[in-house]
C-alpha cells in the first residue's frame, strides 16, 4: 500500500420543524472527517526508517435560523398585523346610509405591536476545522485505516478525533519509528468561524441588518522523535502561531481628525500607555516596559474603540464580537408630492469594523502552548509569567503587528428612480485602516474618502437615420446615457510618539466615466463612451498622472 484515504460524512437536521411549537426554529449539522495514510521512503538502514505519514480532518458545522415571523404569526391578532395589506375593492356608495356601528380603529395599537415585532429571522453559522498530522507511523491500514490488529492507530484517530495525547499513545505502543533523523514535524491545525446575522424591521419601509463576525485560526508543530542518547521520545521545538479577527466598534472615533496631522485620538494612545503598564504591574506585582506590546495593543484598543484605558481589556484577543450593520429606507416614495414623480427612493447606510491579530506566536520562553488553551484567556486567566534580565515580563504570545478596519460603505447613499426612466446614485463612503506595529509603537493610519455620482436615462423610441443600399432606415429604439464621476481623497500617515507626524502617502483622483448606448435590435448594440482618470499625488515624491480613453463599440451577440 502507498497511499490510503477515506471519508466519513454525517448530515441532521435537528426536527424543531416536525413540532408545531418549535416550527419557528431551525437548524442543521455536518460533521465531515477524512483519513489519510501515506507511505515513507524506502527502508534502507535503521536510521532511515522514517516512517509512515498518517493525517486526519475534522470538519464540524452548525446552522441555524429563528423565523420570528412563524412564532409571531401563531397568534392570529399578530398574524393580521404582519399580513400585507391588499388593495381594496371599489366602493359603491349606498342610497342609504349603513348604519352598522364599526369597531374602534386600533391604528396606534398595531403599530406599537409591529414595532415590537421588529426582529423578524436570525440566523448563524458555527464551522470547526481541525486536523492533525502524525509521522514516523509504522503500522499499515488494513482495513476502514486499521492495521490487522484493530487497534492502531486507534478509532478516535480514523473517526476525526484532535486530541493531541495521540503521539504520546503511539510512542507507547510502539507506534513510532526510533530514527533520530525524523524531521517532519507533528502539528494539529484549528480554524474557528462564527457569523451571526438579524434581520430587523422596525416598518415594512425601514429594513435593518445586523451581522457578527468572528474567525481564529491557530497552528501547533512539534518536533517528537527517539533520542538515542536518552533512549526516549522527546518534543522539540514546540511552537503555536495563528491569526485572529473579530467584530468591533470604533465609530466613536470615526470622526474625530480624520486624516489630520495632528490627531487627539493618537495622543490619547500614548496617555493610554503608562494607565495599562500601571493596570499590569498592580494586578500581577511585576510589570512590563512601556514599549511592550502587552501594554501598546490594550492603550491602542481603548484610544480607537473611545473605551476608558482604566476599563478596557489587557487581553490583546477581544472575546466577544460587536454587531456592525447596513440600513435602507425606502419609505420617501409614499410622501404626497413624490410618490407621483419617483418610482423608487432608497436610502442606504452601512458599518462595517474588525480587528485583526495579524499572525501571533508562542514566545520561546513558554513551552505550555497548545490549541486546546483558548488565546482569548491570555491576559484573562493566563498571564506571563517568565522575568527577563531586566525584571520585566515577557509575554507568552509575539505579536507584531494588530490592525483596526473600519468602513462606511456608505456612509450615506441615495439611490433614486423616477418614472420618466431617470436613475440618479449619490453615495459618500469613508475607510480607515489603523496598523499598529509593536516593535516600534508606530501606527500606520491609511485614510479614504469617496463621493460617487451616477446619472443615466433612457429615451424609448428615439429615431436614428441608418444607410442601407442607398436607402434610409429610421429605426425607433432605446438610447441609453451613463455619467459616472468618481472623486477620491486617500492619505497614509505615519504617526509616532513623541515625533512629528508625516503623511507618506496620499493622492486625490479623479473619474469621469460618460457613455451612450443604443441598441439596434437584439443582437447588435452600438456604443461611444469616454474614460477620464486624473490622479494628483500629495507627497513630493510622486508625480501627477492623468488617462484619457475614448472610443466606440460594436457588439454583435450570436448567442440569441
């Protein structure tokens, strides 16, 4: 045998929908695991015998969804109030006038009950990916990736499971090649994602969408070989690395020097630093050094968040994410006066921020690493505990550099159509990207501004004279007209403590994007269009660019 895989795949759908008290409810799970057993070199001497390569993979998923409309409806008064209103029958007026007493209007009512019905379906999704990689095997599958003893390497392993005692178990049995020239490391890998989302409707015009992220992605790899001087199994070089990225909200500090030179927020930073290396040094006796990145990530946290640095965090791996949003409004349109000009009016804005731990690893000073321990503990219930020459704590986790991403896209954003074919699209969207790096207490703040237009309109029926064998055509159909213009202002900043801050990059750009289009019949279009491009630098050391592209096209569709 050389090479041996297999696949094991379980699907249920938990039956909340068979009950009728818990029909409103849904959810499903996948577990999905594959073994692989792959054959080493060729045996030559003893101090070859590498082994064989033996690997398996975890993939455990969860979704779910709350339809909040079928529990509200299980009432019938509520299941009145969330049915669309259909248009009402033609009245024929009576000669005489119909003296039955109507009921009360209970306008106020029901719209106080629909707002409290505004969160209409949540849904989520939970995936676990985890895997593990064992050498030096020697046993060989049989059968279901059992050797002929049904014992090795064990069900657990052949079914998915990640407990990392494995190699301890194979040493034990006798599992493992005793080369001492083994250097395919042992490692166990660990992704972790959530998505959380909500649909909020305070009125049928008003539409609200709430979403949580979260994603952690953790490596371990060891070393785990015979040592012929010891006459045992050793683990070498253990090291964890990964990477982590979370929800959050920055918006207190969206607006506060926004691509300023000076900014108060940066200065709150350093004031941040020396309250953290305080909070440090009385919760655990010892403390760190003012540049350490224990201290420069929670002071960056609490300065952009807008948190109090007496309040927020020590723990560099913020726990639990905050829900980032989009909103539109379409509900202009029934206004008197503009519902006879505007066939649709939609009013959009979105937030969307996160926090990234780029890569961190296991400081080399700390061997008690693993997936199994959480990095959302660290600065929690796990704290550093080693002392350098100078008395200081070193951490357990390398971080170099963390990252804040914020997006308003847009920021505001109409969208209208009238009913004369008019378009009309204004958007205004803002981003910044903060990076702190920690090895020198500097933050890289990338700032972007961009206002967006777009008008088109199309004129039906419009009449262009066309030449065909001496004779003139006039073809009657639509002519359709597009301006985009675009202007765009990013600058980098370099800000530092106790140093002047310097803008290293930046420029203002320009889009002027108009084009004609008229469509022939069904399988030609004819079209001219103009592409503008301006870009002017704000540092000295790039130079002014300008394109300018016009030109015209024919399609012809064989297709249809």
């Amino acid at each position: 045998i050389k090479n041996f895989e297999q696949t094991v795949t379980a699907n249920y759908t938990l039956p909340f929908e068979k009950i009728p008290v818990t029909n409103w409810i849904g959810a499903d799970y996948r577990y999905n695991v594959t073994y692989s057993w792959r054959a080493g070199p060729v045996e030559r001497k003893d101090s070859l015998r590498l082994g064989n390569i033996i690997q398996n993979a975890q993939d455990q998923g969860i979704n779910g969804r709350i339809d909040l409309i079928k529990l509200y409806n299980k009432i019938g008064f509520l299941k009145a109030i969330n049915a669309p209103k259909r248009p009402s029958a033609p009245v024929t007026r009576k000669a005489v006038a119909d003296t039955v007493k109507k009921p009360p209007e209970l306008g106020a009512i029901k719209g106080l009950l629909r707002l409290l019905m505004s969160v209409r379906n949540i849904s989520g999704t939970y995936t676990l990916t985890q895997g593990t990689i064992l050498p030096g095997f020697t046993p060989t599958p049989n059968l279901f990736g059992m050797d002929k003893g049904w014992d090795a390497p064990g069900w657990g392993f052949v079914l998915g499971s990640q407990n990392p005692e494995v190699r301890f178990r194979a040493r034990d049995n006798g599992w493992l090649t005793t080369s001492p020239v083994l250097t395919t490391p042992f490692s166990q890998s660990q992704t972790r994602d959530l998505g959380l989302r909500a649909s909020i409707e305070p009125t049928t015009d008003l539409k609200i969408q709430l979403d949580v992220k979260k994603t952690a992605n953790t490596t371990f790899q060891e070393i785990f070989r015979f040592d012929p001087d010891s006459a045992a199994f050793r683990s070498l070089s253990p090291s964890q690395s990964g990477s982590y990225r979370v929800s959050i909200l920055s918006i207190n500090t969206a607006f506060r020097n926004n691509g300023s030179i000076n900014s108060d927020v940066f200065n709150q930073f350093s004031q941040n630093i020396e309250i953290i290396q305080n909070r440090f040094t009385l919760l655990q006796g010892a403390g760190y050094e003012r540049r350490s990145q224990d201290v420069l990530i929670p002071a960056f946290l609490a300065a952009y968040t807008g948190k109090s640095a007496q309040d927020v965090s020590l723990s560099p791996f913020p726990r639990v994410p905050i829900p980032n949003w989009r909103l539109d409004y379409t509900g202009l349109t029934k206004l008197k006066g503009l519902k006879d000009v505007f066939q649709s009016v939609t009013i959009s804005h979105a937030y969307t921020s996160s926090y990234s731990v780029l890569n961190y690893s296991n400081s080399l000073q700390y061997e008690g690493v693993g997936i199994n321990i959480p990095v959302e503990d660290y600065n929690r219930t796990l704290f550093a505990s080693q002392i350098n020459e100078q008395g200081q704590l070193v951490p357990v986790y390398v971080i170099s550099q963390v990252m804040i991403s914020e997006t308003f896209a847009p920021l505001v954003g109409v969208n209208v159509r009238t009913k004369s074919k008019l378009n009309f699209r204004l958007e205004y969207k803002t981003k910044r990207d903060l990076a702190l790096n920690t090895s020198n207490a500097q933050i890289t703040e990338l700032s972007a501004k961009d206002w967006s237009f777009e008008f088109g309109f199309t004129k039906a029926n419009m009449k262009l004279p066309f030449k065909q064998q001496g004779r003139t055509l006039t073809l009657k159909n639509d002519v359709t007209f597009r301006m985009n213009v675009t202007l765009g202002n990013s600058r980098t900043i370099q800000r530092k403590i106790e140093e002047v801050n310097t803008i290293t990059n930046g420029n203002i750009n320009i889009q002027i994007r108009p084009n004609v289009s008229y469509v022939v019949n069904q399988k030609l279009t004819v079209q001219m269009y103009l592409d503008r491009n301006v870009n002017e630098p704000l540092v000295t050391n790039s130079y002014r660019r300008s394109t300018t592209r016009v030109g015209a096209k024919i399609v012809f569709n064989l297709a249809q």
